[in-house]
C-alpha cells in the first residue's frame, strides 16, 4: 500500500471519487479511441470494485451493467451481477438485464497472482478468452471489445484471434498504467458480423468484376473482392481483411 499511498492516480481517485486508479485507464482509452459514446449499452466483465463502471456510465449514460465473482456495492444508474464470466449461464443472465446486444464490452479483470510468471500469463489468456467468447455473443455487428491481459508468450496469438472478429485491433498502454506493469488493453472495434474470417481459405468463382478492376466472388451474398482474379475464374483465395460489407482475398491459385 506505501507505493500506492504515493501514486498520482491512486491519489487522483480518491480526491474525485474514483473506486480505483484503474478509472483513469478507461478515461485515457477513450479519450484515444472513442469506444464508448453517448446512449451506448455497456457491460463491464469483472467489474468489481466498480472503477470502470462509474467511468462507463459518465461517458455513456446509458445502461451499463457490471459482472463478477465478488459483489459490488451500488452505483447509481448501474446494475450489477454476482456470476462467473466463464460460465455460459452467465450470458443468459446479462442479455436478460440489457434486454438484447450491447454495444461496448470490456474487461479490466485480473486473475489472482500466484507468483509464478507463466502461470499468471496463462491465467490471465484464459480469463480474457472468456472475456471476448462472451464479448461475441453479447455484442452487436460493429460493437467494440476491451480487454487486458499480461504479455507473454501466447499474448500474440490471442491477439490474432481478435484481429479474426474485430475490423481494427491494437494492443495499447494507456499512462495511467504502471511503467513496471506487463499489463497491456487490446482495444478492439468493429465486431465483424460477416460469414468470413480472416485466414479462411476458400475455393470461389469469380461472378462480377468491381469498379477497381478487381474480381468479386460472393459467399452467401457477401462480397470478397479478389485482387488479379478475372471474370469466370475459379480461384482459391485467402481471406486477407474485412469490413462491415465485404472482404478482401489474396488469390492463391486460379484456372480458368
């Protein structure tokens, strides 16, 4: 608690009401990426103490709804549930309070620290797994994602496995974290509501040709614009990136 005592957003929550330094996180990641807007539909993954709720609701208005293990003392405007993030009752519990989809999920939790590096890394993957399989469900076409996890060895991995449901994903460390911290937030917008991933691999026929010259293909009706492909070829294509509306494919092979 000595270093905390000396700590300028320790101090800073306490002075303006903040349930944790970790408050002045969420405020800087918004500030930068403009996750949640006025009217949005929030729920918090491991809330407690509340820092990121109280947060949540000043910059949405809206509903807001936090989840944890631990109970949470009362904030106004807010709802909160005692339910295990991992749990797939849980989502049942939170579409029932939000009535429907939400437009922000994000999730600050943390696992118990064991001491042992690797297995806190470990942990703290698993927990943000969670986080972002419920985070899929709960959120609407083009919802945003924010997570934090400790870096390690399989912190790329989970990042690309966000980069496989988000338009655009980075990992990023707002001031207010600690210099010595290996935490780090995957900010994450735009979840992709399209039949494609990127990665897929798919064998298509090119059925139009786009404005830019490029071949169209199209699974269940969206498109994916093939660069180098021609009208009536068959091609085998790898998913390379995707919007709200189509995808884009890099050709592997072709016969025509």
């Amino acid at each position: 608690m000595a270093r905390d005592q000396k700590d300028h957003y320790y101090r800073k929550a306490k002075e303006e009401g903040y349930r944790a330094r970790s408050a002045y996180k969420l405020l800087q990641i918004n500030q930068k990426f403009k996750l949640i807007k006025k009217g949005d539909c929030v729920v918090d993954l491991g809330a407690a103490p509340g820092g990121w709720l109280q947060v949540a609701k000043e910059l949405s208005g809206g509903m807001v709804v936090g989840v944890d293990l631990e109970a949470i003392s009362p904030i106004p405007g807010v709802l909160t549930l005692q339910a295990d993030i991992g749990k797939e009752e849980t989502l049942d519990l939170i579409q029932e309070a939000v009535g429907g989809n939400a437009d922000v999920v994000i999730c600050d939790a943390a696992p118990n620290l064991s001491g042992a590096w690797d297995v806190d890394h470990s942990r703290s993957i698993d927990l943000s797994r969670s986080a972002l399989k419920m985070a899929k469900k709960l959120l609407k076409p083009g919802g945003n994602f924010l997570a934090k996890v400790f870096q390690g060895d399989m912190f790329l991995d989970f990042l690309s496995e966000v980069k496989r449901e988000f338009e655009k994903v980075q990992a990023h460390s707002p001031p207010a974290s600690r210099k010595e911290s290996a935490e780090t937030y995957i900010v994450a917008k735009k979840m992709i509501s399209g039949p494609v991933k990127i990665g897929d691999v798919y064998n298509l026929h090119i059925e139009s040709v786009g404005h830019s010259g490029d071949g169209v293909a199209l699974i269940d009706g969206f498109a994916v614009f093939v660069k180098g492909a021609k009208l009536g070829d068959d091609v085998k294509i790898k998913i390379e990136a995707v919007k709200r509306n189509f995808a884009f494919g890099k050709l592997i092979n072709r016969k025509h």
